[in-house]
C-alpha cells in the first residue's frame, strides 16, 4: 500500500466522526429491549439500500411488536424508506435515532406495493415477521418500491405500478413534536 494512502487510513480510524456506525458495517442490529417495541420487547433493524441514487431513499427494514386496538400484540416487519442516514456507535443510540428519525421528525415516506406483503406483514412472532422481512428483501426491487426521480422538470415520470401502503403510519404515528418555536427536541 502506498504510504499515503496507510497515512490517510490512519487518519479515518483515528477519527470517530469518520467511522460508519454499527448499522452500516452490520447491516442487521437486534435488541432485546426497542424503544419503538410495545413493552420494550426485542426489535431490529436493517439497512436494506445504503447507497442510494440520486433521488432514491435510504430503505430500512423494521421488525417490532405493536399493539392491536383491541390491546392484543402482534410482530410487524416492515420496509420504510427514509432521506436521512440513521446510523449511531452503540445499539440503544441506533434504536433512539431511529425512533426520533420515524416517530418524532416524521422522515419516512411509504412504499409502493403490487402485493399485500410486499412492504408490510403482520405475524404471531418475532421469527415469523423476520421471515418476513427476508421474503420482502428477496421480491425487493426499487423500480417497484420506489417512483423514479423526475429527470426533468417537464416530464412526468410514471408510478410504480401497484399502489401506496400506508399501513407503516400505524406503527410511527403522524404526531407534531415540534415546540412553540416549530422546533424539534435536540436528536440523540
């Protein structure tokens, strides 16, 4: 290796603002313990897309246990896409970040689907919703998911075929947090 390239190397490991965290070098982080979890039970979280395209999302899968109306609990697994880059050094910062990103500054946006799980299942367990999630990454293809980026102002582009689920607003919420500023709470 060239010696500049072993110093620059150096450099970014010395650096821990430049280190990705433990979603973007794992790719899948469990906790027993999910902030977004009814009763704090197990979650996980997954980097589905990483390197978007321009005018594409970051897409994450979400396995969580939710709470029916009718009080009973079920698991979801779910793929949600979302413009920001969620990603922390420890696990209880990584599941904060993602509850702050989701459910408190609203950055997340639906998916298209042409079938009932393509981007939202509901199961008895935590290993059936992340049999799930594995079923939806392997149909996944974004031309599907995602309408494409406008090339051109002129030009529409169409839809994917299928249609919007908007079952993911179920799970994080439309709330305002936002104080009497229009301010959000500081992230974590």
């Amino acid at each position: 290796m060239n010696s500049y390239r072993s110093e620059i190397k150096k450099a970014l490991d010395a650096d821990e603002y430049c280190k990705p965290g433990i979603l973007f070098t794992q790719r899948i982080v469990e906790t027993d313990h999910g902030v977004l979890s009814h009763d704090n039970d197990r979650e996980m979280i997954v980097v589905v897309v990483s390197n978007p395209s321009p005018g594409y999302w970051f897409i994450y899968g979400h396995v969580l246990k939710a709470q029916e109306t009718d009080g009973t609990s079920v698991w979801v697994a779910l793929l949600v896409p979302s413009e920001r880059k969620i990603d922390a050094f420890d696990v209880n910062t990584l599941f904060k970040r993602f509850h702050y990103e989701f459910v408190i500054a609203l950055k997340y946006h639906p998916l298209f689907s042409q079938e009932r799980e393509d981007v939202f299942a509901i199961r008895k367990s935590y290993e059936e919703a992340c049999e799930a999630l594995a079923e939806m990454i392997r149909r996944f293809d974004p031309f599907l998911r995602e309408p494409p980026p406008d090339r051109f102002p002129y030009q529409k582009v169409p839809d994917p075929p299928g249609k919007i689920d908007l079952r993911m607003i179920d799970v994080y919420g439309l709330s305002d947090y936002k104080d009497e500023n229009g301010e959000l709470p500081e992230r974590p």
